[in-house]
C-alpha cells in the first residue's frame, strides 16, 4: 500500500475512478468574480468526462465556461474517523452541440435542487487523485 | 423562507455558522501550482475563524499563506435527496505567534491522518453563504 508524506493511503487511478462513479454528490471548484468558489452538485461520469447540469443562466454556468475547474468526492465516516476522498483537475465547457445535448439529457443526473436544467457542463478527468484514511493499516 | 433562483432554500448567516460549526470535515479550497486544489480537513471554528492543523512541510501549508481560499461543509442524505451546504471566503495564513499557537494547540481539532500537525492555518470568516434543499417545502 503506498502512502503520501502525511500517512495517507494513496489510491490508484482505477480505484478513483471507481469511487468517483459511486458518489451521489460531488464539489465543483471554481473562481467566481476573482474569488475561490465551490458548489455541491449531482453528476454522471460519462467516459472520460464529469456532466452536470444545471440552469442556463446560474452562477455556475457562467463560471465554468472554458476554463480550468476542480471537481471533488468524499465519503467520512465521522465516528470511525476513516474515509476517502478523490480530485480531479481538468477543463471544463459548456455543451452546445444540439445531439451531444440531447444524449446527455438521457444520462441518469438527477439535479435535486427545482427549476429547469438545460445547461450541460463537461469537465475533462485529467488529472485524478485520492486518498483514504483507515485505522490500524497506516503502516 | 427565502429562496434564491434555483430554488434553494437560503440560509440566514446564523444558520450558516451554527452548520459550520457542527460539521466534522471541511473542505479547503485554494490554488496550487495555478491549478484549483480542493482537500478535506478536520478543523474548530474559532471565534470568527476557522482553525485547521497541518503538518509544516505540506503542500496545503505552503498554499494557504497570505491568499484567499474558500472552505465548504455541507450533509446530504443522498435516499431522500435533501442536505444542505455552506460556504465561506476569506484571507488564509499561517499562526506564527507562539502564544496563540500554544492556545490553538488546546482547541479540540482533531486531524484524523497521522503524522505531525504542528502548523495552524486561520481562515477568516469574511463571507459565508449557505443553501439547504428539503421536499416538500420549495413553494
């Protein structure tokens, strides 16, 4: 098992991926008005891609058009103090293509929050990384 | 009950400090290597900052002096499709004064990895925000 300076378990790229297409929500990072921002969303792995949808006119979707985003994933248990979490780094765009639009529309996101979401973000899994912390393996 | 344009339930910023200070892990946002960096930690909301311990040589220590960093808690039941989350702006550095060192080594901050945590970073409170979604009550 290898482990990162702070004793950490280092996942491996398949393992992260795994964990990532497991999680019901996940963090968009991102800047909004100069400033560091993150927004909790639903979202499908679709290949090598992260899609969210979210309204035309949001916050987010002004911010997350051709640019370099963040997206994170965790599950802790706060009593046993052992979790894990995974980072991705990548671009992220908005859809316009009308057909690509309409096979995202069919991926199993489902937005929690009321109101229309005909807005589809797609973040690039580029760069992917995790952690987890277990108790009696850290060595 | 105020509602923003998604449809989010908005929270006042008593309700937002009140969540912030029950949560057991936070994540940071910052930037590394002008990349957006996004870690969970354990951490104690003191006074009106947020208090978060790492080890000295980490990359989170090396990336959170004299910079602007956002830090999100949220709790979400992924059955019922309810949760809620906060978010907070503010400037980020390191404590190097040795009394308020020793007096943040007493506050119950846990960090849940192993290894030395002798570095403290303090992220003011300067902006908070926060969203709940519930069912049933969005009209």
């Amino acid at each position: 098992m290898k482990l990162d300076s702070s004793g950490l378990q280092v996942l491996t790229e398949a393992e992260c991926l795994r964990l990532l297409a497991s999680a019901p929500i996940g963090r968009i990072v991102f800047t909004d008005r100069a400033l560091p921002a993150v927004q909790p969303v639903t979202f499908c792995l679709d290949g090598d891609a992260i899609v969210i949808r979210t309204g035309l006119g949001s916050k987010l979707a002004a911010a997350t058009r051709r640019t370099v985003v963040a997206f994170e994933v965790d599950d802790y248990d706060p009593v046993l103090r052992t979790g894990w979490s995974v980072s991705v780094v990548g671009h992220a765009d908005a859809v316009t293509d009308p057909a690509e639009m309409s096979r995202l529309a069919m991926l199993p996101i489902e937005p929690w929050a009321p109101g229309s979401r005909d807005h589809f973000i797609r973040v690039r899994v580029e760069q992917v990384s995790g952690r987890r912390i277990t108790r009696g393996h850290s060595n």
